[in-house]
C-alpha cells in the first residue's frame, strides 16, 4: 500500500506509520549482558525488547563459581533466573534470530521477516566456541574438556592436564597453567611451527610436548585420555581447548562499525557506544568475557542510554 493518504509521524527524521511501536531500547541476545542492561532499562520504565534466538555461550556453562554471591550456579539458571526478573519490569523477550540492523533514522531491527524500530540498540550476542573437531568431545564438554581460563581453570588444579590448541599463545597458556593449576600438563600442538626458544623452556618446565592431531576423547564416566591420529593415547583427566571463539556478529555488517587492530572486536566508548551514535555493544564483542563483566558493561550502557533518553525528552 502506497503512504498517501496516511497521517504520518515525522519524529527524528524518521517517517513512522501511526501504531507503528518505537522501542526505547532492542537488546540482541539474552546473556548476562543483555539481561543486566534490560533489567535497568526496565526499571527505568522504558520500553524495551530482547531478541533471542537461545543457546548462547552462557547456557553451556554448568558450574559457574566465580560470581559473587552464587558459589555455583548454572548458566542456564541464571539465563531463567535474568528473563524473570527481566520480564517482571515488563521487558518483552521474544524468540527470533536478529538478520539484520540498519540506521536509517531510528534503527531498524530485522528478525526474520519482522522489522522492528527503536531509538537504542543494544547488542549482547555473544560469541560461538571454536572448538576443535575431536570425537566424543560433547560427551566430556564441561566436565572434563574446558575452554577457558578464568571460568574453568581452577577445576584443572592438581589434575593430569592436556592442553590442546594451533598457535604460540597456546604454548604460553601452558606455561601459565603450569604456575596457577598443575604441574602435570601435556601439550598437544596442531602447529609445527615452535621456536627453538620454546622447545628449551618446555623442556625446562617439563611440559612434554605432541605435535598432531588428536581423534577422539577416551573414558566412561570420566575422561581418562585423548587419542591421536597415530593411534597413541595421552593419558589426562582434564583438557584445556584453545582455540579462541568467533564473535556473533553478522547482522551489524550493514553497519561499517570500528574494530581494533586486530579487526576483530568493536571499538567502544567508556559506556559501551559503539562508533555508531545509539548503538551499544557489551560482552565478548567488545570487552572481556564474564558474567560478571558483560552484566556491569550491560549496566553502564542502561546508564549512559537512561543519561541521552532523559536529553531527548522521548
Ligand atoms: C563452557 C563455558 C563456561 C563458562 N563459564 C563461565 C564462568 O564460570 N564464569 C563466567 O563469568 N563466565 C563463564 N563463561 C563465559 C560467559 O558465558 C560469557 O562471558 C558470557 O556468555 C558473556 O555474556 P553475553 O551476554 O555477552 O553473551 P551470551 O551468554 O553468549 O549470550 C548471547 C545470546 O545472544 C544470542 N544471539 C546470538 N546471535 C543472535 C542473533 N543474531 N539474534 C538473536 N540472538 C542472538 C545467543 O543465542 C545467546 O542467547 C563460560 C562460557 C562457556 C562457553
């Protein structure tokens, strides 16, 4: 249908059909930062959605240890426990794969066919594992295989350890290991590029080392080895995956936003504003990788977004 006819709304620069409803706030991706920034927003009385498609890196943690006050808790509990809380300030939480962002005017969220329109977006979308492909390795994912360090670290203290990854960085993470945790460490390496630096200090260290691939995951109820191509099996109680993660970030490539260096995570203000006026990034995509963290980057966004509605007198 063609716009003649109908009132319009001109409000930003933006024409806006009548009944069509303006957020103050889109939150992609119902994580802790997500849900820590809704929760503020919500108790702001604005109006706010989280779009989440689920199954996030948080939902995959199963002892969580290291926030305060929770001696454990699940991820997935505190992803239920956050959505109620969330929707207890009347923030709507909806089930959908955002496609695509756009800044015309107000922004434009797509979820599939849907557009929606807010003044703020806040992106909380996590990243995804890059986990090398090892048979049985979900069978052990959490118990006994752990991705990183400050959320797992600690339950490799005084086990029988391998740590597997494809890059220099790896073989300093074994280092750091050796000094925090354990001193029974393997190094499993898919690169054969080692300096000749690193094979002394290994030596010196007493980290054996293994250039190759490793198959598959060996144990019943416990994990007990990881065997190579070759047919060889490291014994180990715990692993130590190293292999980085990939930033959930496809939908803002519309977007033209900054990234470091190292073009791989947004550049941000203090508040968590991407180079993009309105839009405000928290989580692995531009700070560090916690719970704890992604919920205070969360709330300083809600703060900063809370400080621009009040200017804007929406
Ligand atoms: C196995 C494991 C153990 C961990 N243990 C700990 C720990 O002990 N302590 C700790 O502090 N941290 C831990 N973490 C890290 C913690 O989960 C992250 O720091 C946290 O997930 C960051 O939160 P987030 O809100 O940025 O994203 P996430 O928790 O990753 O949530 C992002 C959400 O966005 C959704 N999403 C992604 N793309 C889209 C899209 N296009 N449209 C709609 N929705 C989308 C995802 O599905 C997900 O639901 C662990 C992580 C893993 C994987």
């Amino acid at each position: 249908m063609g716009m003649q006819g109908k009132h319009l709304i001109d409000r930003e620069a933006v024409l806006v059909l009548p009944g069509e409803k303006i957020y103050d706030c889109i939150i992609i991706g119902a994580g802790p930062g997500g849900l820590q920034a809704a929760i503020y927003l919500g108790r702001y009385n604005r109006k706010v959605l989280i779009i989440d498609r689920g199954g996030g890196r948080t939902s995959h943690a199963r002892h969580i240890e290291n926030l305060l006050t929770q001696k454990v808790i699940s991820g997935s509990e505190i992803i239920r426990l956050g959505m109620e809380q969330a929707e207890s300030f009347n923030v709507e939480i909806q089930k959908g794969l955002v496609t695509r962002v756009l800044k015309p005017g107000l922004f434009e969220v797509y979820a599939g066919e849907v557009k929606y329109l807010s003044r703020f977006v806040l992106v909380s979308s996590g990243g995804t594992e890059n986990l090398p492909r090892i048979e049985n390795l979900f069978k052990f994912f959490g118990t006994g295989i752990f991705t990183c360090i400050d959320c797992d670290g600690y339950r490799t203290t005084g086990k029988k350890l391998v740590v597997i990854g494809n890059s220099i960085k790896t073989v300093q993470v074994a280092f750091g290991m050796k000094d925090m945790y354990t001193a029974d460490i393997t190094l499993v390496l898919y690169t054969d590029k080692i300096p000749e630096a690193y094979k002394d200090e290994l030596a010196e260290e007493g980290i054996p080392f293994v250039i190759g691939r490793p198959v598959k995951f060996i144990g019943g109820e416990r994990l007990e080895a990881l065997e190579m191509q070759d047919g060889k099996r490291i014994p180990c109680e715990v692993v130590l995956s190293h292999f980085g993660y990939k930033l959930n970030d496809g939908f803002l490539s519309g977007l033209n936003l900054k990234r470091d260096a190292d073009n791989f995570k947004f550049v941000t203000s203090r508040d968590y504003e991407a180079s993009l006026s309105g839009l405000y990034i928290v989580g692995p995509l531009a700070g560090d990788d916690q719970v704890v963290i992604a919920a205070g980057e969360g709330a300083m966004a809600a703060i900063d977004m809370k400080k621009r509605l009040f200017e804007m007198r929406a």
